[in-house]
C-alpha cells in the first residue's frame, strides 16, 4: 500500500534549522480525556491537532495510528471542511483509503496527509496550494470523529496515537523551488474509559474432565445493598445485549440465559438469585463436576447480573469463563 510516510512525509526535514516545535495530538470524548461509561456503551470521540507554539509557519503534514486496546474500531469521520483539506489528495497527499486512515485488524492506520509542501509539478497529485498557519497554539484542528464501543467487562481501556510523526513548514522563506520543513516532536494524550466492575471472577477456565469452580463477587456498592439480584449466562455472546428500562444487560439471549432465568441457585450457577448484603455485596459461582463431555472444550460462557427490585434499573459488566479439557 502506498504510504503517506513514505512519500507525503517524504521530506520530513529538508531545513538546516532545529526547530523545537511540538505537535499536540488529542482524543477526548465531549472535551474530557477520561469518561465513565455502562458496559458496552458507544462511546463518542474527536481527535484534534495543535501545535505548541508559533515557531513554524503552520503544519505541514502528519500521521498516526489509531487503537483502542478494549476492541476493534470502526470507520471515523474526516471534516468535510477545514484547512485539513490541504493535507487529503489530489490537493495534498493521503493514503489510498483516504485522510481518515485504513481499518487494519482493529486498528485505524495512517491516519492524515501532507500538504503540497514539495511544489509538486511532475505528477497529478499532490496539487494544491499552501495553507500556512494550520493548526497554530490556540486554533486547534479537528482531525477526526467517530464512535468506539465500550468492552462489556469491567476494567479501564485507552483509545490511543501510535506510530505519530509530523512536520513543520519552516518560517521565512520563498518555497523556491519547494518550501522546506522540519521533523516535529509528537505529543499524545488518550482517551481513558472506565467501566465499573460491579462483577468480578477469580479464575477464567474450568476444566471439564476434572470440574472446577469459577467464584463470581458481587459488588453493586452500599447505595444497593439490601436488593435482590439475578446472575443470568449466556453462550453466545454478550453484544448488543437485551436492553430494558433503559438499561443494558450485557449477554445475548439464547438457551442457556433462559435456563439461567427459571432455574436460578440451580448447577452449574449457584447462588445466582439473592439479597445482597449490607455493603451491596453477595457471592456466586459457577461450577462443573467431573467428567463434562469434552465436546464443550473451547466453549466461553459470560455471566452478569441485574438488580431487580424495587426495579430492574441496575445491570453489571460481564465475565467470562472458557471451558478447557
């Protein structure tokens, strides 16, 4: 694939000059850089440019990954308008998937472009014009938007920069026969979401010839403590989850949360329906004797749970246990 940081960043330091400009390059959700979301939620973000001070005469091109380490992200949005239109083809340069970067196993990659800094004459592309001043302190770029959906367990996940590098157009000069530039520092700042572990696990196998016990905490927090709760499972997965009463409960229905519903306290979920105590807490577990049939090796199972008086208005994450030989 043709890369933007072989060629649009090609002359990535073509000046004599050191510049000690750094590039800015942020993901926030709303304006903050850390949020607190249900299991499972899409969680809405931006990534912006600026750089750090007014040393350079504007951006002259970037790049960078985009990954999420709570799962696979989607497509993101490129601004249909802006000065970032200098650095997308045939105006600038930008890889073949386009300025908003190619999904690669999860990951967006090759995110940005590179303005027509090298004047180029000799090929249809790049063949735009200059734009100084992008992205000077105080006039931050809107890069991209998009949305990346929330893991179902507990625990706290960052959608990240890698792989960043960037450019400066170098101030004071002609751009005869080209304008020159200079590699920049890259600074990132990612977005941290948090998702509550109101349901934790010990181990995350049982075997099934030998049988084990897989011990479920319960922790819904003081505020609830004195409500009855329900553990449900689920095999087959647990997005998009049934929502109810304006929650999400994060397993999908199938036969073994229908079991889990009529036959609580009943193997191999025990303890599954209950009060909790004083402190909002009660335990579980799942459990398998001895000598499951090995055709249920590789099997993974979720668990989670709702509080379901005086209302179902309460659902945790969810855990997993994969079932071994």
């Amino acid at each position: 694939m043709l890369s933007l940081r072989f060629l649009g960043l090609a002359l990535l330091s073509t000046s004599p000059l050191a510049l000690a400009t750094d590039l800015d390059i942020t993901v926030h959700s709303n304006g903050v850089s850390s949020v607190a979301v249900a299991p499972g939620a899409l969680v809405p973000y931006t990534v912006t440019i600026e750089l750090g001070d007014a040393l350079t005469a504007g951006l002259g091109g970037f790049a960078f990954d985009l990954v999420f380490d709570g799962g696979d992200l989607g497509a993101a949005v490129a601004p249909a308008t802006g000065p970032t239109l200098a650095f997308r083809s045939p105006v600038g340069i930008s890889n073949p998937a386009g300025f908003g970067g190619t999904l690669i196993d999860g990951k967006l990659v090759q995110v940005g472009g590179a303005q027509n800094t090298i004047q180029n004459f000799f090929a249809p592309v790049p063949s735009g014009a200059v734009t100084f001043g992008v992205a000077q302190p105080g006039s931050a770029v809107l890069v991209l938007t998009g949305t990346v959906q929330a893991p179902t367990e507990g625990g706290s996940f960052t959608l990240s920069v890698e792989n960043a590098l960037a450019n400066g157009i170098v101030a004071g000069q002609s751009g005869f026969p080209f304008y020159s530039v200079d590699a920049l520092d890259v600074t990132t700042t990612g977005l941290v979401i948090d998702i509550a572990s109101t349901l934790a696990r010990d181990v995350a196998q049982v075997p099934l010839s030998s049988g084990g016990t897989q011990a479920l905490a319960l922790d819904a927090g003081a505020i609830n403590a004195g409500r009855i709760y329900l553990v449900l499972g689920s095999m087959s997965g647990t997005l998009p989850g049934i929502t109810a009463n304006g929650i999400t409960l994060p397993l999908n229905a199938d036969p073994y949360l229908n079991y889990t519903l009529v036959a609580p306290n009943v193997g191999p979920l025990f303890t599954s329906f209950g009060m909790l105590d004083g402190q909002g807490q009660a335990a579980s577990a799942f459990t398998l004797p001895a000598g499951v049939s090995p055709l249920l090796a590789g099997m993974t199972l979720h668990h989670a749970y709702v509080l379901v008086t005086p209302t179902l208005d309460f659902a945790s994450n969810s855990v997993s246990v994969t079932l071994i030989p």
